[in-house]
C-alpha cells in the first residue's frame, strides 16, 4: 500500500488517528492534505476521556472509540498512515519515573500491535522529550528496535514549537517510520515566532486573576526587571520565577498558578489553544480544570504539520 489511493482522479489518504485527545493530530493532518490537495479520510479514532472524545466529536462530527486495549486489530479499518502522541506520563520527568512497569507505559505496545497487524505505509508517533534520554537511552532504544523489526525505516528527533513559529518553548521527541525507504527531512525551523500580544487577548475576565497574595509572591521572588512588552511568568519546580515572551511548554497537570501571564493571570481557555496553534472556531468545555488538561496533552499543531509535510515531500520525492 502506498501513502495515497487515487479515487476518481483525486489523491486520497485513508489515516488513524491513535491517543486522538482533541484531535491536534488531525487538524495538522487536514492543513497539509489541503496544501497539498489530497482528500483526508480519518478511518478510525480513539481516546479513553470523555471530555475528549466530547470536544473531539463536537468539532470533527465523530465519537473517537475508547479504550484502544480492548479493541481488537482487525476492527480497525485498513489505512495508509497511523498517527499517534501515545501518553507520556511513564517518560515524564515531571511524573513519576516508572517506563514500562507502569501500566500506560505498556500503551506504546498498542501501536506496535495495529503496526504489526494493519502494516500501514508509514506513522508519525510523539511524546514527551524524555523519553530520549529515559533509563539511559534504553526506553527509546526499545521502542526504536520493535519499530524496525516491524520492517519499518524509523528516524527521530526532537522538536520545539518555538522553532515552528509559536510562541511556546515545547520540546517534543517526534518518531517517523515508513516500510520503504524515503528520503525523509526534518522540517526546517521558522524563523519569526508570533508575537504574545497576538496570542493574548485583551478583555479577560476577573476569575482569571490570581489572588493577590500570589501576585505579591511572585513579585517578590522575581529579579527580572519590567518593561510594556507582555510576558508570560514561569515557576519552575525549585519555585524559582522566570519571565520570558512567549509561554513555557503548557503541562496538563501543572499547578494553576505555574504560568501566569506578567505574573498576574492564568491563561483563558482561548489563549492556550493559540498556543498550540488551533484555529479560532476551535470550541472547548465549559470546566476550565478539564480545559487545561485537554489543551496541555495537545500537540502544538505546525510542528505536526511540518513533520506530516516533510512525510509527504519524502514519499512524493
Ligand atoms: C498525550 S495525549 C494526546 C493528545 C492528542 N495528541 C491531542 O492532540 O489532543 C494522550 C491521550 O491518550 C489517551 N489515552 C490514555 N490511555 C488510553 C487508552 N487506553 N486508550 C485510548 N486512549 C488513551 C488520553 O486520554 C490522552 O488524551
């Protein structure tokens, strides 16, 4: 199978779209089938969340399928392109250090499964940047080794959103397989990154402030200086304060108040999407806690784009 049917004289590239959330991979999947004028068909998604698959059907128009566990292989239909930003929790330094003994760790084994049995042309896998360097380099070492048994060519690397003109420092280690060899390239950085005024907005709602004994706290612990240009303040985990012109990479289960804009607000439900790169019509719950976890498991969507992008320049080559 190659990574398009021609239907009718129009390319078609049939997908699935594994650990779906609320469905970063897909819009990035759309972007570029329309640059490159081919039709998507998403033939198969799931995510265990409800929230997600609520916000994810409401946008998309499908119900993604829930635990991938339980479902078997050959229910899934047959496809050119798996896509999957599998759960990080196990590879986290932020979460608890356990790899593969820890159950979700196991869900990598998932995607080797539909791999093995649906043989798909090629796949784009992402996760946290420490799964690269996890147990010395041996987490990634396996999951490079079933990949390859599996006949597949497989490359990585580590990308950063703000190299894909967003303005939030998210680095994330990328996989991309594909059964034949191609000349695959990494997507080259873009050089201007959008402006944070352009993200925030600028009537935001008082329940967004900070309390004041928090603002004062932050105030009093951060040396920087303070000049008109808006700036988003990071807490790191030794309670140490930053400030910088574009937001630090958006955690689903960070404390509240770990990144607040000029160390005054939390972000609102649209800015964190603009920091992932959704569109505008994008719509999320009405929880701001189910919120932040959904847009924070995002994929920051150009540095999707641009790895799918590169995908197809290297099979059209
Ligand atoms: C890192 S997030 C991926 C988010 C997605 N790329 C997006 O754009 O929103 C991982 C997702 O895996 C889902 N997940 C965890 N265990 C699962 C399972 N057993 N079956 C299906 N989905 C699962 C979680 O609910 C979560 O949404």
């Amino acid at each position: 199978m190659g990574l398009f049917d021609v239907v009718k004289g129009e390319k078609v590239i049939r997908y699935i779209d594994l650990f779906c959330g609320i469905g970063g991979f897909r819009i990035a999947a759309s972007q570029v089938c329309l640059e490159y004028n081919i039709k998507p068909q998403c033939v198969f998604s799931s995510d265990i969340d409800p929230d997600a698959q609520q916000v994810y059907s409401k946008y998309f128009g499908e119900k993604p399928a829930g635990d991938i566990t339980k479902i078997p292989a050959d229910s899934i239909p047959d496809h050119h392109l798996l896509l999957a930003g599998f759960p990080c929790q196990p590879f986290s330094i932020c979460g608890v250090l356990k790899g593969f003994e820890d159950t979700r760790g196991t869900l990598f084994f998932e995607i080797a499964r539909i791999l093995e049995y649906k043989k798909p042309l090629a796949f784009v896998l992402e996760n946290v940047k420490q799964l690269f360097g996890h147990q010395q380099g041996k987490t990634l070492k396996v999951i490079i080794d079933i990949l390859e048994k599996l006949g597949y060519n497989v490359t990585y690397k580590i990308l950063n959103a703000l190299d894909f003109g967003l303005p939030q420092k998210r680095e994330r280690i990328f996989i991309v397989g594909c059964l034949e060899p191609i000349p695959f390239e990494w997507p080259m950085p873009v050089r201007t990154i959008k402006p944070l005024k352009e993200i925030l907005e600028t009537t935001v709602a008082a329940s967004y402030y900070a309390s004041e004994q928090i603002r004062l706290n932050r105030l009093a612990k951060y040396q920087g200086k303070n000049d008109n240009e808006p700036t988003i303040w990071h807490e790191n985990k030794a309670g140490h304060i930053s400030a910088y012109p574009y937001s630090c990479a958006m955690r689903a289960g960070a404390s509240y108040n770990y990144l607040l804009v000029n160390g005054e607000r939390r972000l609102t439900e649209r800015e964190m999407l603009r920091l992932q790169g959704f569109p505008e019509d994008f719509q999320l719950l009405t929880s701001y806690c189910a919120n932040r976890k959904l847009v924070g498991n995002s994929v920051a969507i150009p540095c999707v784009a641009g790895v799918i992008r590169s995908l197809f320049e290297a099979v059209e080559h």
